[in-house]
C-alpha cells in the first residue's frame, strides 16, 4: 500500500473525520496553561499563544514567523476545539477523568453530554456524503 494513503488513513477516523494532531492539541494545552499563571499573558491580557507555538514547534526559526503560524493555526477548527476542551477541563466543567476525544465533533459530543456551556462554540464540519455512480455514456 502507498504510505501516503495508509497515512491518510490513520489521520481519519472510521466515519471520516479528522483526527487532531497531536501537536495541535500539545500547543492548544499550552495556550491554555499559560492563561491561568500569573505572569503567562503579555500585554492587553491575551495569552501568549507565540510562546506555545514555540513549545510546541521547536524548529521554530523565528518568532515573526511563528507569530504568523499562529495567527494561521488559530483558525483551524480542530485547533479551537481543542483549546474550549481545554478551557472546560481547566475550569471543572468537564471531568477530569476523561480523555480528550480525537475529533471536533466528539469533542462537542463530549462537551454537550457534560453540560457545558463551551459547546456551542465548538465549530463541527458539516455532513458531506458522496455517492458515486456509474454513468455510461
């Protein structure tokens, strides 16, 4: 089998979805620490994400350009699910017991089942179903 596709295949899950990279959710986790420690945010009380990226990415060459990572990583669905899981078990709005499900949308089931208020923020991918057919010419 081609490793691409075998690669493909192990980034999806059996319903199709993407799972979260693990280095998505190791700076997601970081974002968040860094929010609640005294001396985490840098100015206008933000948190400060570029030094998580910095963690997470260590071959980061420079912090302009893992500013603008950042600023491109922050947009992905997969990434802010992750930080609103993250955020809801810091605060003890989800059991600290459980682990962190793969994808966006288990994050949101898991979220909803707990009775947290993050939920609705979690955006989920739409359903897309392909059906393919034959057509002779």
């Amino acid at each position: 089998m081609n490793p691409a596709i075998r690669y493909i295949q192990k980034r999806l899950t059996s319903s199709g979805e993407k799972r979260i990279y693990w280095k998505h959710a190791t700076f997601a986790e970081i974002v968040v620490n860094g929010a609640f420690i005294k001396n985490g945010a840098r100015s206008w009380g933000i948190p400060s994400r570029v030094d998580g990226y910095l963690v997470a990415f260590p071959k980061a060459q420079s912090r302009a350009g893992a500013r603008a990572s950042v600023s491109r990583l922050m947009r992905r669905r997969d990434v802010r699910a992750a930080v609103q899981w993250f955020y809801a078990v810091a605060n003890g709005e989800v059991p600290r017991g459980i682990a962190m499900p793969e994808t966006p949308s288990g994050i949101k089931a898991e979220m909803e089942k707990a009775g947290c208020w993050r939920a609705k923020y979690i955006p989920v991918p739409c359903k897309v179903i392909v059906e393919i057919v034959n057509v002779s010419t």
